[in-house]
C-alpha cells in the first residue's frame, strides 16, 4: 500500500509486494528456451534509482512484447519498494503481468553479463561518446535472443558497455568524462517518461528484427 498521506479518491487497496523469481546460472538456458516460437527478447535493469521510473519503464517493456525483466541482487527492503504498490501504480499495472526476475547475491552485474552472452546478444543503451551508435545503426541477429541492458547512474561503467555486443547512444544532455580514462559517458539521469518512450523505440526496432 501506499504512503498513509497519499492521496485517492476514496478507494484504497492493500497489496503485498511482489517476490521475483530468483535467476539462477543453471536456469538461464531453461528460460530462454520457454518462449518456444518467438525469439526472447529481455531487458536486464543494471541500475535503478527510483521504483516510480522502474515502473515507467515497465509499462514500456509489456507494452513491447518483452518477454523478462531483470533486476540485479537488491537487498529486501529494496524488493519491497520496487517491487510494491509505487512500482505497480507508476507502471499502470504492468508490473502485475510481467515476469521479473532478480540476480542471486553471488552472481554479480558482470558475471551475468559474460553468462548471457552465451545466449543473448546484448545491447547497451548508452556508451562512450566515440563508440555508441545511433538506433539507425543497430543490427542485432534476426535468429538469437536480445537482452537491452538499461543503466540509470551518474556515470556508465566501461567494464559493462566491454562486455555488450552493442551500444545505442539515446540522446542526453548529461555527460561525464571520468579522469581515469578520458572517454566520455553518456548516462540517463533517470526513466522519465519520455526517456522511457526512447527505449520503447529500441525495443520496437529489436523485436521487429528477431520476430
């Protein structure tokens, strides 16, 4: 249920948050062959900030016909938020028929990445500056399973854009050079709305590729 403070309109509901499935390495394969005819298409969420922009970019990942969502290892009042009445709420009910799953605390960001690109191919949403590509660009494989990793940070992290297949730049005025390496970031400060509408365009040119 909501904040006590929150305002309705007379009608309030009390739900119990969501427990998503636990992803395990051996249930990786089973997963993506449960789709059967269609090719998987996922979405891996490598950092949130808020549950209300998780449940923008929900509504925009059942609204695209993607299959699962994954969330890294969150600890259990972090389930409770983002998997709560906020998320379900800003999600427009989405949240309520998709499939969300959540890494185990031993398998890390990275660990799953290397894991799934034995499955998937992967795309991030937001990569250095010089080594991004516009969507106009973007050529995934029309016969093997996508996963779009979605980042919300202040600053992209090059370990895991080295170990996607693709970067798609989604325009942002946020830039950051970290003084370690000189490569410019472009990074989602968050899933607003409209952010959440550019995604539903590289999830609707993905699916229209694989399927």
């Amino acid at each position: 249920m909501g904040h006590r403070d929150a305002v309705h309109q007379g009608i309030v509901l009390d739900v119990s948050p969501h427990a998503p499935t636990v992803l395990e390495e051996s249930k990786l394969q089973e997963f993506v062959k449960e789709t059967h005819a269609k090719t998987p298409v996922w979405v891996f969420v490598e950092k949130v900030k808020d549950y209300r922009e998780f449940g923008n970019l929900l509504r925009a990942c059942h609204f695209f016909g993607v299959d699962r969502v994954i969330l890294p290892n969150l600890l259990p009042q972090q389930v409770t938020n983002w998997m709560g009445a906020e998320t379900s709420k800003a999600s427009c009910g989405a949240m309520e028929l998709m499939k969300v799953d959540m890494l185990p605390a031993d398998w890390s960001n990275l660990d799953f990445y290397k894991a799934a690109g034995k499955h998937f191919t992967l795309v991030y949403t937001m990569g250095t500056a010089g080594q991004a590509s516009p969507l106009s660009k973007l050529d995934v494989p029309p016969d093997r399973p996508v996963m779009l990793v979605v980042q919300v940070a202040k600053a992209g992290s090059e370990d895991s854009a080295r170990l996607c297949h693709h970067t798609v730049h989604i325009p942002t005025k946020n830039r950051k050079t970290p003084k370690s390496t000189g490569i410019r970031f472009l990074t989602l400060e968050s899933i607003t709305l409209p952010f959440a509408a550019k995604i539903g365009t590289i999830l609707e040119k993905i699916i229209r590729t694989v399927r």
